[in-house]
C-alpha cells in the first residue's frame, strides 16, 4: 500500500506532486513498466527527487525520459519536475522517505489535453 499520500495540499507551501501511469514503452521495456510524473516543490526540491529515484532504483535502474526542469511559479516558488520510467509499483513506494506533504495527482500524466507542463502552468502559474 502506498505510503503517507495526502489529499490535498497547498501548492503555496513545501510538498510533492506524483502522477503515473503504464508507460507507453511497455513493448520495448516489460510489461510491468510505470512511467512516473514527479513534481518537488521545497526547500531540499532536488534531494526530494534524488531520494525518490534511488528508491526505484533498488529494483531496477530507471530510464530517465525527460531529465530534471527547474522553473520557478508566480508566487515564487521553486519547482523540479521529471519524468521516469521504473518497474517499481506505486504501492511499493514508502513517500515517508521524502519528508514532505506528498499528494497523487491523476491528471498528472501523457494523456492529460495538451501536454504535462501545460496541465502544470495550469496549477503552478510558472513564469
């Protein structure tokens, strides 16, 4: 089971943001491949990530599809997203270890309208 994913959060403040889904490479890679989508905003943003990816690299290496973006929101706030592909199942990852509001966001994936950083400016506002 998934571990500490909240509800909500106040995207003003410290947390992070997963989506996934299967990952479209399923043919080449495996079946059991997701494709995680995930967004740190916080103080220690790039550990958060860091954290997360040698977590899902205890089974498997990851495959690295877009590499770490920074941008920065209206509000000011830092933001690292990614987007990896791991055999590691959602609900084999303890989100304790990253230390912070961690909340899944459905939406947060491929088949979102436009694309995934457009559905992000939608919540963020980046500049």
């Amino acid at each position: 089971m998934t571990k500490t994913l909240s509800k909500t959060i106040d995207i003003t403040g410290s947390h992070f943001r997963i989506g996934w889904q299967k990952s479209p490479d399923n043919r080449a890679m495996g079946d059991s491949v997701a494709r995680y989508y995930p967004l740190s905003a916080a103080q220690d943003r790039i550990e958060a990530l860091a954290k997360l990816n040698l977590f899902l690299e205890q089974v498997s290496p990851i495959i690295e599809i877009m590499p770490e973006r920074m941008t920065r929101t209206e509000s000011g706030l830092y933001c690292y997203f990614q987007i990896i592909d791991s055999p590691k199942a959602l609900g084999e990852i303890d989100f304790s270890r990253i230390g912070r509001n961690v909340v899944r966001d459905r939406r947060l994936c491929e088949r979102q309208v436009g694309n995934v950083i457009d559905y992000l400016n939608t919540i963020y506002h980046f500049r």
